[in-house]
C-alpha cells in the first residue's frame, strides 16, 4: 500500500470512533469534528477547507463602536425589533451606494445573521399562499437554507443552475414557476459553492419570470462585492453588485456582514425587503399573525417571535461599518480581495497536481477566484475523494449536500488556509498525484 502523509491507521481509527459510514455524506459540522479529532491524534495539522468562514479580523471601526455602544450601557435595553434608526438609514444608503437601487428605510431591517433572515422570510412570505408549497432554490447552494424549510415542515425544489446559464435559464425556470407551486425563489450571487455570478441578463430573466408568476426572489448576497472581476467598492460610482432588484419589485435581498466585514461572530445580518412587497396585504398569513400586511407580519410576527430583535452594540457596530463604506473611509473590498488571490494560487497548486476544477465556466469566461472553488480527480466521487484526502491532510465538503449534480465535485473554501501553508498544500498534493496517477 502506498504511504500517505498522515498515518492511516489513526485515520481509519477516527472515522470509526466519530461512527461515519461515508465521510462524503457527512455534514460540514460533522467533517469539522473529525478533522478535529485525527489532528489531536496524529498532532499533524490539516490544510482545513471544510468550513465557510471568515479568515481575517473583524471590521475595527465596527469593534470601537460596538465597545462604545456598550459603555454607554446599550447592553441593558431591548432595541426596537425593526432595528435602530441609524443602522437602518446606512443600510438604505449603503443599498443605494453599492448597488445603485433606491429603498425606503422602513424596509431595511437588522437580523441575527443573514440565516435568521432567511429563517424569518421563508417562515412569512411561505405563508403568503396557502394553495402553494415553498421555495425554489438555484442549485447549487447553501444547505442550512433546505435546513431551516424542513425544520418548518415547507417543502422545496431545486435544480442545478449550472447548465441552464445565459437565455437557457428561462424555459427552465418557467418550467418550475409556471407550475404556481411557489412563493419564493433563493439564491446566492456569487455563488456558494460553485462561484458562479449571475449576468444582468440572467437577472433579468429572473426578474421577469418572478413578476409574471408572482413569486418572490430571495436574493443572498452573503458574498457581496467579491466577483473581483469587477470593482464594486467605489460608493455612488459604477459598476454596482449587480441584482435582480433592477428588473423586479417582488425582491428580499439578504445582505451578510460575515464575510464582507469579517464579522460572523456578531451574528448580524441585513435584510432588505422591497416597498411593494413589505407594503402588500396577503390575507392568507391570518392563518399565522394577526395580521395581513407582510411587512407587519415579518416584523412583529416572525422576527419578534424568533429573537425579538437583533443585538443592540451589534447595530451600532454595523452602522459605523456602513457609514465608513458609504462615506467613502473604508474599502471594504480591498480587505477581502485577499481570498480571491489565494483562490487563484491553490487552484493552480490543484490543476498542476492532476485535479480539475468542477464548476469552471462563468457561462463563456473562466469561472472567477473567491471564497471558494470546487474540484475533482479523475475515477473519484467527491465521497470517494473526500475521504481519500483525509489520509494526506486534506479537509474539504462534498458537492452532494449542496444540491449540486456534480457527484464527483468536492468543495474548497480558501479562507482558512494560511500562505504560510501553502507549501504543505502543494507537497500533499503531490504525494496524492504520485499515488493515484494512472
Ligand atoms: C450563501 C450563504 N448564505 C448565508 C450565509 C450565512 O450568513 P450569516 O453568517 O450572515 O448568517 C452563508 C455563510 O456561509 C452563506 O454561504
């Protein structure tokens, strides 16, 4: 048998003890602790690209004035469950800097994270029709999303998006909406986790399909700003993160500050939900609030039932984060543009080594460096490769749980895999390539 960087017999010992039958249908949480767990053993270290999370340090300006909000004594006092007056005008005025669209701020809502917006809009705008089912997802995607509908007894379909790019999307999408099975459409632009970015002209069939059928998009920009083939940073100056809001008013856009503003462990969020839809009455949601206006409903129905409201210091702490953006003091983007440039060496450390890139296209173009990137080798599942991986130090996700069609895809995130790894990365690699080549 071939050697393999990290002793095989502790390997197979763990994936025993943490009783996994198939490391490649294990959840991202699950393959963490594994990891974990053979790195204690063996006491060698992963190149960990399971985890989606973010590997810079927090927003400074965001942590002063959040030690500030709580000297003042914020700590003590519920804040009001639509979020405080000034977080919500940089919102609206961040919405209309860096992507050009015009929002009323009582529309512009703080949530615990940009999953508990999710949580709050599917639980409510679900709800609007009670002859429909649930959401249409653009697969591939974020798995906690399927998560949070079937934790709410709401169904979902899906699709692979990959291959219905360009003018193809729109017979496929109508297939699916025409049926009037659905009240909301979600996906994530940039994508996670295939990276691919959606064109105006693919918005704009989207757009289109979802004020004919009624349907309303939920439009994740957890990755916001990071299509670094664009440069989205300049306030009031084009290009803007592009967005389906353009061409529909049936929109929600969830915006995260994990990622953008490396601060996940706040755990605040915006949500942004469009005039029309925050003021339309569905009188269907009686059966849930005691109300019919959806904006009412979402806000003092859903939100207020799940947290009653979003972090007080946390608001104050996002407010000054987007008052430095919108006032020009702060390149956001320059910080995070980091992840796309260790994107674009491992990839190449992975091509040069006998593996593929997956999702490699952006429709015409060559799909762009990000926060992640998926691979294969050749005559492996992504299961089958996930696991082989673990014995060279190799820690990622399979494509499988993200709805993708690709089963011999594997995920990698960029974030946590220092440069001062790389030269490991490239050496395990290596050691994988001289064992597998055919
Ligand atoms: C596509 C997508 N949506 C939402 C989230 C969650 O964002 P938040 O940390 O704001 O809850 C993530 C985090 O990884 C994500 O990748």
């Amino acid at each position: 048998m071939s050697s393999t960087p990290l002793n095989s017999e502790i390997v197979k010992q763990k994936i025993q003890e943490n009783k996994i039958k198939n490391v490649g249908n294990a959840s991202i949480r699950e393959v963490k602790k594994l990891i974990d767990d053979i790195e204690k053993a063996t006491g060698e270290k992963f190149v960990r690209m399971e985890m989606g999370v973010p590997g810079l340090p927090p927003t400074q300006i965001g942590i002063e004035a959040q030690k500030k909000a709580l000297d003042k004594g914020v700590a003590a006092i519920y804040p009001d469950i639509f979020g405080i007056q000034p977080l919500k005008e940089e919102i609206a005025r961040f919405v209309k800097n860096f992507i050009d669209l015009d929002v009323s701020v009582d529309g512009c809502l703080p949530t615990v994270g940009s999953m508990q917006g999710s949580f709050a809009v599917f639980m409510t705008l679900n709800r609007m029709h009670k002859e429909r089912e649930g959401t249409l997802f653009l697969d591939p995607g974020f798995p906690v999303h399927k998560q949070q509908l079937r934790v709410m007894g709401q169904t979902w379909e899906a699709f692979d998006v990959y291959n219905y790019r360009g003018e193809k999307l729109r017979a496929k999408l109508e297939s699916y909406l025409s049926t009037g099975r659905f009240c909301t459409l979600l996906y994530s632009n940039p994508n996670n986790p295939s990276w691919i970015c959606f064109t105006d002209e693919e918005l704009q069939i989207i757009g289109e399909l979802a004020t004919k059928y009624d349907v309303i998009v939920i439009e994740d920009l957890a990755y916001f700003a990071m299509d670094f083939r664009k440069d989205y940073s300049k306030p009031g100056v084009p290009p803007y993160q592009p967005t389906v809001a353009k061409y529909t008013e049936n929109f929600v856009l969830l915006i995260s500050s994990s990622k953008a503003f490396s601060y996940a462990g706040e755990r605040i969020g915006m949500l942004v939900i469009s005039d029309k839809i925050f003021h339309s009455t569905a009188p269907d949601l009686l059966r849930y609030y005691n109300t019919e206006r959806v904006g009412a409903a979402l806000i003092f129905g859903s939100i207020y039932s799940l947290s009653s409201g979003t972090s007080h210091s946390g608001q104050y702490a996002l407010a000054a984060i987007l008052k430095a953006a919108n006032d020009g003091k702060l390149n956001f983007v320059e910080v995070v543009k980091e992840y796309g440039e260790k994107a674009k060496i491992m990839k190449k450390m992975f091509t040069d080594n006998g593996f593929k890139i997956v999702y490699d296209k952006d429709i015409d173009k060559p799909i762009a460096d990000g926060f992640y990137f998926t691979f294969s080798y050749p005559g492996f599942t992504g299961a089958e490769l996930l696991g082989e991986l673990l014995y060279y130090g190799i820690s990622a996700i399979t494509l499988d749980i993200t709805g993708s069609e690709r089963t011999e895809g594997i995920r990698a995130c960029v974030s946590l895999v220092p440069r001062a790894q790389f030269p490991l990365l490239e050496q395990r690699l290596k050691a994988f390539h001289k064992n597998h080549k055919s």
